[in-house]
C-alpha cells in the first residue's frame, strides 16, 4: 500500500467512531471511502444500513454484506462519511472528482453530520487548484461552458465520461475561489447545471486529515 493509501486508510478507520449500532449510513464515494466501506464489512450487524451515493460504492457495499437503502425511505440520516478533493480549514470542499458530486451533496443534505475524510496532501488554504468538477445536463454542456468562462474560469469536458444520472462533467480550470458559498450559488444557478462541485453552504461538520505524523480532527 502506497504512503498516500495507508493515510487514507487511517481515516476512513477514525471515522468509524462515529458509526453508532442501529444507525442508516450515508456512504460516499472513492477511494478513501473504500477504505471506510471495508472497515463498515466488519460492523455490517451492528448498523441498519447504508445510503449509497454512487453505484460504484453500492457494489461495493453489497459485496460487503450491507444492506443498501433508498434515501426517498430512511428520512434525514445520522452521518454521512465521504472523502474530498480539497478542504479548507474551514471544511468547505470540492468534490466530484470521482464524477459522484450530485448525489453525494444530496446525501449530505440529508445528513445531520458529515464527517470528511481525506488525507492531508488535500487540505488546502483556498479553494481552486483542483479543476471544479460541474455536472451539467448534456444538451447545455456549451452554454455552461461559455458561462463558466465569463466567471474566470477554463472548463475542460471530461469526455467519455457518463455521470450516474446521465449527464456530462466540466472541470473547470484556474478558478481563485475566494468566496466558495457565492459562487457554489451562482455555478448552480445557470441554465443546464444539475450540481456544481463546491460543498461551501453545506460543508462538512467534522474533517479528519490523515498525515505521517498521525490525524488531525478539525470540527465546526
Ligand atoms: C467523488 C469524490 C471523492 O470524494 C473525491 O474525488 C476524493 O476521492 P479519493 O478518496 O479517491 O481521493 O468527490 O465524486
């Protein structure tokens, strides 16, 4: 296991203090979180389920042994544990690296407590050197692009790639995010755009960032 596995695995494991018995989890998407999935195998009798927000994780969570629900019949969920692409001190976030952006800021919205797991080569002071993942409806993928570029930005296609939901992506280049809530809500406002990549007006309660000389715990 590389140094940058072994990291993510520390914390998909401290995360796992946060799983109560009973509990319905939401689950999130990537590689840390595969590390929290193997690590939830072990706890399969002791939780009620999992809330999955991709396909890929909900594979993996079968294949674990877990029970995965429909977030339309659990209600709000106790936790959701999910990893990032950059965080802030702050705990605001990109995501979406994985293309899993829309249903992973649903279940966080469902979500009492998010608790994000990364290691600490993401932890970043300003949001942006990351490309800003944009899942847009695929006949608006120009639009939003000229869009995008009009706010500073250079967005890429991520062609061949086909989101869970049927749509395409935009990583969108060279953005200084300073404001990350203004412009989470100005990206979700234009025409065409099912999720922009920033998790500012929602962002995590608690990130824990693995490094080599152990875990840090940042808390809202
Ligand atoms: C998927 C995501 C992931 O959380 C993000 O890409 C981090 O992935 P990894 O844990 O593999 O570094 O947002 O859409």
């Amino acid at each position: 296991m590389s140094d940058a596995d072994e990291k993510k695995r520390r914390a998909a494991l401290a995360a796992m203090e946060y799983v109560g018995h009973g509990m319905v989890v939401g689950v999130g998407t990537g590689s840390t979180v595969n590390h929290f999935i193997d690590a939830l195998a072990g706890r399969r009798h002791d939780i009620a389920g999992a809330v999955s927000s991709s396909e890929a994780s909900t594979r993996r969570l079968r294949d674990a042994g877990i029970e995965v629900m429909e977030l339309n019949s659990t209600g709000d969920l106790p936790l959701y544990v999910d990893g990032a692409d950059e965080a802030t001190p702050s705990l605001q976030l990109i995501k979406g690296g994985g293309g899993a952006l829309t249903r992973e800021k649903i279940v966080a919205a469902a979500s009492r407590k998010f608790v994000c797991i990364v290691d600490d080569s993401k932890v970043v002071d300003v949001l942006g050197r990351f490309p800003l993942p944009v899942e847009v409806i695929p006949m608006a993928r120009s639009l939003v692009a000229r869009q995008l570029v009009r706010l500073g930005g250079q967005p890429v296609w991520r062609e061949g790639v086909v989101t869970d939901n049927g749509n395409v992506i935009l990583d969108v280049h060279n953005l200084e995010i300073l404001d990350p809530p203004a412009l989470e809500s100005e990206i979700n406002q234009l025409a065409g755009v099912v999720t922009v990549g920033l998790f500012a007006r929602r962002p995590a309660d608690v990130l824990i960032v693995a490094g080599a000389d152990g875990l840090q715990t940042l808390s809202r």
